[in-house]
C-alpha cells in the first residue's frame, strides 16, 4: 500500500493539534512551521513596543532635519514658522520653503524604500535581495536618460513621471519573464529575470551616456541618490503612489508569512500563490518606483534596513513590513542630516552617506556564511 494511505495511529497525533495539510506535511515543511512560530512569537512580542521607538525616533529625526542644515536654526524659530504662516524672515522662508518640503520627500521616500526592501526579501527568499533586484531601479534610471537625450527634461519635477514610467514597464517586463517557465513565478526566476533585465537596461544606459556629454551632465546629479532641489510639487506627485505602496506592503504581510513556510504549505493553508506575488510585486513598483523618479536611486536602505528591524522583531512579517518602512525614514533623514553638517557650507548627497554606511553592512553579510532567510 503507498505509504501515503496508511493511515496514522491515534498514537502518531500530539495532543492539542489539529490534523491538517500542515500535520501531514513532510518533515522538511514541518520543521519549516515550528521554526516560524518560534519567530511568530518573538515578534509578537516586541513588535507592537519596536514600532512605538521607531515611531518616536521619526518624530526625532524630522525635527533634526528641518532645525539642522548648512546652518542650524532654534527649535523656537522653527515653531514659530510653523504656526506663524505670514512670518517673513530668513529663517522662516528656508524652513516652510526649503526644510519642509525635503524633510517631508525623505519621510515618504525612507518609508517606501524600507517596506520595498521587507517585501523584496520575503518574495525572493534572499537575505542580500534589494528593490533594484526586481529591474524597478534600472527602468527608472533608462526612462530618465531617455528623457534628457531626447526631450532635453533638466528639472527632478520634470524626471518624476519618466522615472516612474520606466520603473513600472522594468518590473512588469521582469515579472512577465519571471512567470514564463512552468512553475510561473518564483523567488530563482524573478531574480534571474531581475538579474538579466538589469543587465541589459544598465548597459543601453551606459551607452548613451558614452556617446552623449550634455546627457551625461544632466544624468550625475539624479542617479547620485539626493533630497536637495525638490520641492513640494514632487513630493505631492509621489505621496499618492507610496501610500497606495504601504497598503499593498501591509496587506501582503500575512501572505509572506505563509511563503515562508514554503509554497507546497502555503498552498495547501488556501494561500493563492499567484495573488501574493502579484500583489507583492506591485507594492515593490509602486514603493520604490515612487522614491527613485523622486530622489534618484538610492542603494541599501532597501537591504540593510529588513536585516536590522528582523533582528529585533523577528521573521513575521506584521511586524517587519512597518517596522522596515519606519526604519528606512529614520536611517534615510538621519543620513541627510549627516551630509549636510560634514560639508557646511555644502552638503554630501544622501546616496553617498548611505554608500559609506551600507557598503559594511553588505561585506559583513557576506561573510557571515550563515545568512538567515526572511
């Protein structure tokens, strides 16, 4: 008789659990479910206080942001802009003209990227997977140089719609790739796919900047990653793609909760896999499709920020997914903050701070060897 017939002793059923697809799983899928509710439980129980830190560390790091620049300005002062719109001083025009708007594009953008890299890792079940994996980053960057070389756009308002065009037409071109073979899409086809896509976008966009100075001239600036020279029109053309962002990031938690434990489990629980990427995928577009047409690409934020809120809440996505959004804000303002005071009266952009700062957390996972998957 096949051994999947025989059926089980009442002995062979440990009290208190239910027989289900998960019981009768194999040994590797069961393991699969105590080690994730080993995690369930740790995050359960300090994710709702991690949140709350998070939370009141934002809160901190706007208020260095808009008091802190090329010159600092009293917290009083600041107030006193705020609550006084007809105040006309110096210090009132740069914090409600210039502070504001920036505080408020790296808020948006550390959230999106943060949430972009929880989900990136969990779809593609890689502890170095980062939104750029996906081809969101690549696309944006071709649809910008196509923008300067043939329409002559010199403004970041202007590089917004472009950037965000490409960053979609990337990641549906990586997920119809993605989803070509057999097994439709899974975490080794998309990255391949995101790999490839990657590849081939970088290398046209090479060789237009190559054969092209004055594209090149326009291109530096935004591909550096930086806060500085946007206003409050770009954040308000972004802010409605990284809100619809974050609710898709959320609302795709549990499904990520539930592909941890392995597809074959995740399916057998009524989990349509499917969905899930779909759903995972767009939120990834939207979230750092968004940040980058706002602020150029900005590397590590996506991949260190998961690593370091994992560490404290555990693998369980209802609490990563929001505890990497706030994180990603904080790490993100932090850094601008940083560049800013190192070279007053200038500043260093907010891509080359993350740059000196993520770089050693990337060669530290690396050689680490025992890397845990989200």
């Amino acid at each position: 008789m096949h051994p999947a017939l025989v059926r089980r002793p009442p002995s062979a059923v440990r009290p208190g659990v239910a027989v289900s697809a998960v019981s009768d799983a194999p040994a590797p899928a069961a393991a699969a479910v105590a080690d994730q509710r080993r995690g369930l439980l740790r995050g359960a129980g300090g994710g709702a206080v991690t949140l709350l830190v998070l939370l009141a560390l934002l809160v901190v790091a706007v208020a260095l942001s808009i008091a802190v620049g090329s010159r600092s300005i009293p917290l009083g002062t600041v107030w006193e802009a705020l609550t006084t719109p007809g105040l006309g001083s110096e210090d009132a025009v740069v914090v409600r003209e210039l502070r504001i708007p920036r505080t408020m594009l790296g808020v948006l953008a550390g959230l999106a990227l943060g949430a972009a890299g929880a989900l990136t890792q969990g779809h593609t079940r890689n502890p170095l997977g980062d939104p750029g994996l996906l081809g969101v980053t690549a696309g944006a960057s071709f649809a910008v140089v196509l923008s300067i070389w043939l329409l002559d756009v010199g403004t970041p308002s202007g590089y917004v719609w472009f950037a965000f065009a490409g960053a979609l037409l990337g990641s549906v071109v990586v997920f119809a790739l993605g989803s070509a073979g057999r097994g439709g899409a899974t975490p080794v086809t998309l990255a391949l796919a995101g790999a490839a896509v990657t590849a081939l976008l970088y290398a046209l966009v090479q060789a237009i900047l190559v054969s092209d100075q004055e594209t090149l001239d326009g291109f530096r600036f935004w591909v550096v990653g930086s806060l500085a020279g946007r206003d409050s029109d770009v954040a308000g053309q972004v802010a409605p793609f990284i809100v619809i962002g974050l609710v898709l990031a959320l609302a795709n938690a549990p499904a990520l909760d539930l592909l941890g434990l392995g597809e074959d489990v995740a399916r057998g629980l009524g989990q349509r896999i499917w969905l899930a990427r779909v759903v995972g995928l767009a939120g990834v577009t939207l979230l750092c499709g968004a940040a980058t047409a706002a602020c150029g690409p900005i590397s590590f934020v996506g991949l260190v920020v998961p690593h370091v809120v994992r560490a404290i809440t555990g693998p369980r996505h209802r609490w990563l997914v929001p505890g990497s959004a706030l994180l990603g804000a904080v790490l993100l303002l932090t850094a601008d903050v940083v560049g800013r005071v190192l070279a007053r009266p200038g500043e260093v952009q907010v891509g080359i701070v993350l740059a000196f700062v993520g770089a050693p957390f990337f060669i530290a996972l690396i050689r680490r060897r025992r890397l845990a998957g989200p």
